[in-house]
C-alpha cells in the first residue's frame, strides 16, 4: 500500500506521462479531461498539477489550461551550474558525515541498479538514479541543503530523463556511480568532486546533443 496522497499519486502518473512524451512539451493538460480520464475529482487533479508546476513540469497561466513546460537550452543550462553546485556540497558534506548507515544504503542501491540494468524500464531505472543522488544528498545531514537539492533536481527531471534514455547512458550511469561511491567510501572530498564533476559534464553534453539533433530535425529544408 502506498503511503502518498492522492495528488501525490496522480503527480507521478502525469510526471511519467511526460517524461516519456505522451503529454508532449507546451501541450495542455485540460483538468478536467484528465480528472475524467483517471476517474478522479478536479480537486486532487489540480494539486497534482501544482506540484508538477514547482518541480518546473507545467507551467500555470491565469484562466487558461497549464502547459507542459519546454525549457530552452540556455534555461536548462542555469540550472545545471546551480544544481552541480549543490551536489559538489552534498558530496562533500557527505564524505564528512555521512554514517556507516548511509554509506551501506548508498552501496546498496548503486548495486540495485546494477542489478536491474536492461531489466526494468527506462523510467524505473531512471528514477533508482535519481533516488541515488538525493541519497547522498540526504547524506550530508543538512536538511536545507537536501531539500533545495531535491527542488533543483525536479526541475531537471524531464531533462536528466532525455540524457538517461541515449545510447550506452546507463551503462556510463553505472560507472560513474561507481566512482562516486568509492570516493565516498573513503571520505575523499577531492575525489569526490572529480566523480561528481564528471558526471554532470556528461549530462551536459547529451542534453546539448539533444537539443542540436532536435533543432536539425526541426530545421527546413533549403
């Protein structure tokens, strides 16, 4: 039995129907259809949507049905510098007070992921490493730093997701949690920074990629 609220509940559904492009960006999301279509009320509908809109997902617009957001590139980018900020502290926070406990649960979900690789779905693979970095951050032991990290990994969440699902992503996912861990499990700040550092590189750099093969697609055609 799940332990979430409805519009918690009904948030993951919609956050997963964008992740995997059903709910396409700038579309719609009429409430009420939605609410029809989930066999819900309109009240826990509208609350799903607003916690998709302060994870950055929707965008509300006065008197008019709310969007599915489609950052630029630039956007995205912003958000990228703030979030390795953050998870350089949690890491380094991490390394100094992270305890045995924290450390154990961190290897045993890295090896869960191992574990799944090509076993599960892309969304439920997705989500275990996402889990992984709001672990660590958690891991730091400084409840502010964990919840704006939190925050700022959400806004990214349609974004990380695209990166995740190219070619070869999980198996680069894989390793690179690996160095993380390591350089976690012997309390190395500067190694630490190297791992984390060279992951959110290539986060990067695919969703660079991304974003350049949609603007050929899209392009005309002389």
């Amino acid at each position: 039995m799940t332990d979430k609220t409805l519009p918690e509940q009904i948030a993951d559904k919609l956050r997963r129907d964008i992740l995997k492009g059903t709910l396409a960006p700038g579309q719609q999301i009429k409430e009420r259809d939605h609410a029809i279509e989930l066999d819900v009320s309109r009240t826990p509908m509208r609350e799903a949507i607003r916690i998709l809109s302060k994870e950055g997902l929707v965008l509300l617009r006065p008197s008019r049905s709310p969007i599915v957001a489609d950052p630029s590139f630039e956007e995205i980018s912003d958000v990228i510098e703030v979030l390795t900020a953050l998870e350089l502290r949690c890491g380094a926070l991490a390394c100094k007070h992270a305890t045995d406990k924290d450390i154990a649960k961190l290897q045993a979900m890295h090896d869960n992921m191992a574990l799944v690789q090509g076993k599960v779905g892309k969304i439920d693979f997705f989500e275990f490493d996402m889990e992984f970095h709001m672990a660590i951050a958690a891991a730091s032991h400084n409840a502010v730093l964990a919840e704006t990290h939190s925050a700022f990994v959400r806004r990214l969440w349609r974004a990380r997701y695209l990166s995740a699902s190219r070619k070869e992503s999980s198996d680069r996912v894989k390793r690179q949690h690996g160095g993380i861990m390591a350089a976690l499990q012997s309390r190395d700040i500067d190694l630490t920074y190297k791992h984390i550092n060279e992951h959110l590189d290539a986060l990067i750099e695919n969703i660079r990629d991304k974003y350049a093969s949609e603007a050929d697609v899209s392009a005309p055609n002389d």
